[in-house]
C-alpha cells in the first residue's frame, strides 16, 4: 500500500467466494476503510457497492461518479412526510429495490459503515456507549434487509483495526508509518428474524436493534483485546 509494508492479517475468510451476495457491515475508523474493504472483496468476494443516501445524488461530480459505477442509492421517507403523503407509504422500499435490480444478475457485496461516521475520540466521549466504536444505526441495515434480504447469501460483520498507528490513521499512512491491518470476519446466517418493518413495526424494531447492540458490543470487545 503505497510508502508502506504492510503485515495483513485477515482472517474469517475461508468460506467466502466471488459467486455469493453479501451485506458487509463494518467499523468505521478512517477513510483507509475504503481502500482496505476494497482489498478485501477484491480477493476474497463479489464487487463491492457502497449504499448511500439519495441527497448524494445532488452532490456535483460526486453524485454523478456514484451513478456510474452503479452504487445504489437510498430514498427513505420520514413518518412526517408519511403522514402528510400516505399513499407514498412503502414507495421508499419499492425505489430502493428498483435502484438494485442490476445486483440480481451479478453477485455483489452491498457495504454498510452502521456507525454513519468515521470514529474519532471526541465522538465518542459525546456518546460513550462504547470505549472503541460509536453506537450502530440500525434503521439502515433493517431497511437493507427489508429491501434485499432474499437476496443476501450472508451478512459479513467485519471488524478494522490498525494497531499501531496513531489517532491520525491517514497521516500515519502518508509517512509511510502504517505497519499492520487487522481484519477480522463473521459470517452471520439471514433469518426471518432479521426481515421486518423497522419504521412501523415497533417489536421488530426493538429486537433488531438489541441484535445489533449484541453484535456492537462483541465488536468493541475484539477490539479492545487487539489493541493491547
């Protein structure tokens, strides 16, 4: 990588293959993730689409690259809106799903950083759930799953750590000073469990997110024990 010898330890891989869907959720540390999840679908899974937030679309340059390399964008409706517009109830999940038609024909690794933003100290002492992550947004995978869950073979959580470089991942990287990648990998089964209604259904919504919080916390466990 670029100035840097780099030592990869991965692991969790061995089952993966090029031939299945996967939903890829993930840590979020550093815009490095970027460029390591792309190591890591490069050798080991089908090409990776990044989920993003249809007001991106109206991001000049940046809206348009994300068009063309087909990366599938989300239209959610807030129950507000719902409320004022009800015969647009279920549309969001119907455009959505429309927008990732092309993935039917080609196995491909939809990736999701649950935590919405790239983890920094201040961060997390504003919200400290968790000693080494920022608390997971669940209303995105619930609604990924509600879109394409038939279609996922498996929900890879994978787990990022650089361990022995400092709070400024990026800059470590540009000095040449990045040593070391950890990254661990979970394949988890899709169950019907895991498929419902997160915006109007309120049981679901609660187990789903204690699932999640489930996963968050072994995570953060993992990391607490690498980083040492």
């Amino acid at each position: 990588m670029l100035f840097n010898r780099v030592d990869w330890q991965i692991t969790g891989c061995e089952q993966l293959n090029k031939d299945s869907w996967y939903l890829l959720i993930a840590n979020h540390q550093s815009w490095l993730d970027i460029i390591v999840l792309s190591h890591l679908t490069n050798k080991y899974t089908a090409e990776p689409k990044y989920f993003l937030k249809e007001s991106l679309k109206r991001i000049p340059f940046l809206g348009v690259g994300c068009w063309a390399l087909d990366m599938p964008f989300m239209k959610r409706y807030s129950k507000s809106f719902l409320a004022k517009n009800p015969h647009l109830k279920g549309q969001d999940i119907i455009a959505t799903r429309k927008s990732c038609q092309s993935f039917k024909q080609h196995p491909t690794t939809v990736i999701n950083f649950v935590e919405g933003t790239r983890f920094t100290q201040v961060k997390q002492q504003r919200n400290p759930v968790y000693s080494h992550l920022l608390p997971p947004k669940a209303g995105g995978i619930a609604f990924t799953l509600a879109t394409l869950g038939t279609q996922f073979d498996k929900i890879l959580n994978v787990t990022i750590l650089y361990p022995d470089t400092s709070y400024h991942i990026m800059k470590d990287v540009l000095k040449g000073r990045l040593t070391r990648v950890i990254i661990k990998v979970e394949a988890i089964e899709i169950n019907d469990s895991l498929i419902g209604d997160y915006s109007n259904d309120s049981t679901f919504k609660s187990h789903f997110q204690q699932w999640l919080n489930a996963i968050w916390r072994k995570k953060n466990s993992t990391i607490k024990h690498l980083s040492h």
